[in-house]
C-alpha cells in the first residue's frame, strides 16, 4: 500500500503461504488492527515485518501475527 492517506483497520490475512522467499513490500499508511495469521514464507511462519520483508512507514499500531497451533 503506497497511499499516505490511506488509513487501513481491521485487515486479516490468514493461511498465506508463499513457496519462495517475500519481495520488498512497504505499507505506506496507517494502520490499526492488522493481523496476519498463519503467513508462511519459504516454510517459515512469519512472526514479524522483516520475515515479510515489509517496511512499514507509516503510523501503525495494533499489528500482530500468529502463529498456527
């Protein structure tokens, strides 16, 4: 997301699996209430932005991610 003012809330993303590894990706507005549940990257469950690799620029609060029991 390349639009300052954009304001994202409440997004889910669940039970992603990419088989390669993440390109760059920027999250450039603000967010509240992102979760991403059960993201794989490379085999790997992603527990945080730079398993993403995305940077994020913009005001963020409430981000979490979780990992599949």
């Amino acid at each position: 997301m390349n639009w300052p003012q954009a304001t994202l809330r409440n997004f889910h993303f669940k039970n992603i699996h990419m088989a390669g590894e993440a390109g760059k990706s920027f999250l450039r507005a603000s967010a509240d209430g992102i979760t991403f549940d059960n993201i794989r990257v490379a085999g790997r469950t992603a527990t945080n932005a730079a398993d993403l690799n995305l940077a994020i620029e913009g005001e963020a609060k409430n981000i979490s991610y979780m990992e599949k029991p």
